[in-house]
C-alpha cells in the first residue's frame, strides 16, 4: 500500500507539473484529490487496516496529499504568472507609432467675421448688445420711423407669427431696446450682431434668413465726420489698409441723412468681375440717427444726435473670401468650410 501511494504521489506531481494549463490542472487535481480519487479510495480502506498501522498509514496519506497539493498549488501559480505576462506582451503599447491625428475644427466663415468686427468695436469702446429673433412690429418697424403702411415696409417683407409678432427683418430694433435701456441718457455706443429674416426667395445672393451687425452711437455733438472716420476704420481693418471708403446719398427712414457705403475694390480701381468695372463695392447702409427715432426712444433730439449702421456677415464674408453664392455658408460642405479652418 505505501509503494502504490508513493507511486500515486509521483504521478499526481508529474502530470501536475506538466499541466499546459489551469484547466488541465484543475483536472488533475480532481483526478487525484477529488472524492473519487485515489487517495480517497486508499482513505476508505483505512478501515480494514490494523490499530498499529493505521496511524502510520494515516500520516502517509497526509504526506502524499500535501505533496500533491504542493505541487498542484506551485504549478498554479506559475501559470498563472504565465497568463499574466502573456496578457502583458499581448496588450503592450508601441509607445514608438505615430499617434492618431485629431481631426480640428475650425470657426464658421460668418463666425470669423462676426468676432473680427466685434473685436474692432470693442477696441473703440463699443459694448456689444444683443435681442430678440422674435420681435414686436413696434420694435422692428414704427420706432424706427416706418409705421403701419409705411412703402419701406415693402423692402423687408417678413414672417409673421401674428399680426404684432414677427421675425426681426433686420437688427435696427435693437437700437431702440438699446436707447429705452439708457432711459434718454447718453452716451451710447453698441454693435448688435444677430440673425434676421426676410420673406425671400433663396439664391446666389439672397436668404431667407441671414446675419447682420447693427451699429449705434448716440450722444453730444455726434457727427457724420464721427460716422465716416469709424467706418473708415472699420473698412481699413476688415480688407486692407490701402482700402478707401465712399458714401452715396440713400434713404432709410430712420436715418437722416442716409448714405449706402462702397468700399474701394482690391482691383485697385482698374475694375473687375467682383465691382462690375466701378472700382467700387457696396458694404453696408448708415446715416445720422433720425430725430423722431431718438424721441420715440426717449432722447431730446435737440441735445443728442448720433449715427447708426447695418451690414450683413455674409456679404462681408463673401467679399473678402472670394465666395461667389450665400447658399454655401449654409449648406455645411466640408469642402467649403475646412478652407477656413485653423490650420493655415
Ligand atoms: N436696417 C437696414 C437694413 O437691414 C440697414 C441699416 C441701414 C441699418 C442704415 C442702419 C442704418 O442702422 O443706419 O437694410
């Protein structure tokens, strides 16, 4: 009996030993050690045995299970050693490849223009003002000298939401919400960017919804030298330093007098496709803020005077980038819009 433990004892500690892995082991383990194993059986039979060699045989089995249990347990943890530095080598990192690039974005054509003119105005001490896309006919129409029924009204057709209610058809309704704020006190100094909504139809140079920044200075002694030297500026800034500005005589009922302001073509004056051969190019409209303007919003128009201005991003953007039809910035093309992405 104890050769053939000593024989089981050899066997268990080579086929433990020589486990490929933790399931092979396992299986040895209950090969040897389970209740239907061998030394279990050797156990049982105990009973069979006399007083004297009980003892003895019952310390020799613990021996032989020890031994096995040793080895099992030994085999064990090197494999399992084993599996880790496997998982280790197979989940290492080249730390040497080239990442990933990142794909970057870049701002919208009309949002680059927005901050470029936001940031000339802030310069000169404007703040910049904002309001509402859903405007009163109040608001967007007669405090701005175009009553019910006005002709100009024509001009600026727009969605109605009810009779009083519309979609702002430009952002010169800010400059009242901005004048009744300063409650007849000046000065007033603001740009408002904002979106605006026309009833039109929509083509290489027409939206129905589109971008523009209104411009409002109001105090004493306001002139339109102030209004021509600022747009001088602002025309210098947004296209070049060589760029002149010229103003034409136009009408806007809220301002008197009105102009429209060209400015100087980078063909230099020679005449081009882009200025249709005059040299010149239309920007933005302007004028000195209209009397009863200023009265509805609360300012004695015999001590404040002031000038305002309007211009559109897109026709902006679309002169000084070279973009031929407005559709473009709206229809999301990457193609388009990576052109104006950061990386220069
Ligand atoms: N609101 C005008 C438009 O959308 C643009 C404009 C013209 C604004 C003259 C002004 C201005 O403030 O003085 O056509």
């Amino acid at each position: 009996m104890e050769e053939q433990l000593k024989q089981l004892q050899d066997e268990a500690v080579m086929k433990a030993a020589a486990a490929q892995d933790l399931k092979e082991l396992n299986d040895v383990r209950v090969a040897y050690l389970g209740k239907k194993g061998p030394v279990t059986e050797v156990l049982k039979g105990m009973g069979r045995l006399s007083a004297e060699e009980r003892p003895k045989m019952g310390a020799l089995v613990n021996v032989v299970r020890e031994a096995i249990t040793k080895a099992i347990e030994t085999k064990q943890v090197s494999l399992e050693s084993e599996a880790i530095q496997k998982q280790l080598a197979e989940e290492s990192i080249d730390v040497t490849l080239p990442g990933r690039p990142v794909k970057l974005g870049g701002p919208h054509p009309l949002t680059r223009v927005t901050e470029e003119i936001e940031d000339l105005f802030i310069g000169m001490g404007y703040t910049v003002a904002e309001g509402p896309e859903v405007e009163q006919d109040y608001y967007n129409f007669e405090a701005l000298n175009l009553p019910k029924g006005h002709p100009a009204r024509d001009m600026q057709d727009t969605f109605y939401l009810t009779p009083e209610l519309l979609m702002r058809t430009h952002t010169s309704p800010v400059q009242v919400r901005t004048m009744l704020k300063h409650e007849g006190k000046g000065p007033v100094k603001i740009i408002c960017p904002g979106k605006v909504y026309r009833r039109d139809s929509d083509d290489a140079t027409h939206s129905h919804q589109f971008n523009q920044i209104e411009g409002l200075v109001v105090g004493e002694n306001i002139r339109m030298s102030d209004l021509k030297g600022t747009l001088d500026a602002f025309a210098k800034k947004m296209f070049g330093p060589d760029r002149e500005i010229r103003l034409r005589p136009s009408f806007f009922p809220f301002t008197e007098p009105s102009v429209e302001v060209d400015v100087s073509c980078m063909c230099g004056g020679k005449g081009c496709s882009i200025c249709k051969g005059t040299g010149w190019i239309e920007v933005l409209g302007a004028g000195m803020v209209h009397p009863n303007v200023l009265e509805m919003a609360g300012f004695d128009s015999t001590v404040y005077s002031g000038f305002a201005f309007g211009m559109g991003q897109e026709r902006i953007a679309m002169l000084k980038y070279g973009v031929d039809d407005i559709r473009h910035f709206y229809t999301n093309d990457l193609r388009f819009l990576q052109q104006f992405s950061v990386h220069e």
